[in-house]
C-alpha cells in the first residue's frame, strides 16, 4: 500500500510568493496573488500526478484549480490588460 503526503505549498513558500506578487503591503486577495498561488500548486501537482498517474481525485483537483486560474486571469485581463500581461510574462503562462 502506498501512503503518500498530499502535495502541499508550505507557509514560507507561500509567503514569499505573497510577497513578490502582492500590490500592497498587507494584500493576499489581489488576482495576481492568488493566480501565482494557484501556479505554484498546480505546477507542484502536475509533478505528483506524474509519478501517479492513477491518482485521479488529485487529477480532479488539478483540472478545477487550473479553471480557477483561468478565470482570475480572464477577470484581470478584462479589468487590467496591463497588470494581466505584466503577470504572465512573470509567471511564465500563456
């Protein structure tokens, strides 16, 4: 049986990724906050999911927060093209 830990962004991680996108000191709910949260866990997921490959509640998981990022940035480049393209380029999407 293979008892594996979830794959997870840990507090210092996830901080500092706060910090560098972040448009104001104390902000965490910004789009570009959460779409590079959101980044960092799916490309961490993509790599456990390809060591298991069965795993399909994981892959699950992964096809609603890759939706969840689509739509942050649809808003973002909606209400900010600048900010959206800025964002992009820095986290290597689209």
């Amino acid at each position: 049986m293979c008892y594996h830990s979830p794959v997870m962004v840990t507090k210092k991680q996830k901080e500092s990724i706060i910090k560098k996108h972040q448009a104001h000191e104390g902000d965490t709910g910004s789009p570009e906050v959460q779409v590079a949260l959101l980044t960092k866990r799916i490309n961490e997921l993509s790599g456990h999911l390809k060591k298991h490959k069965k795993d399909t509640h994981s892959r699950r998981g992964l096809l609603q927060m890759v939706a969840d990022r689509r739509t942050h940035l649809r808003y973002l480049k909606k209400k900010n093209s600048e900010r959206y393209t800025k964002l992009a380029s820095a986290l290597g999407i689209k």
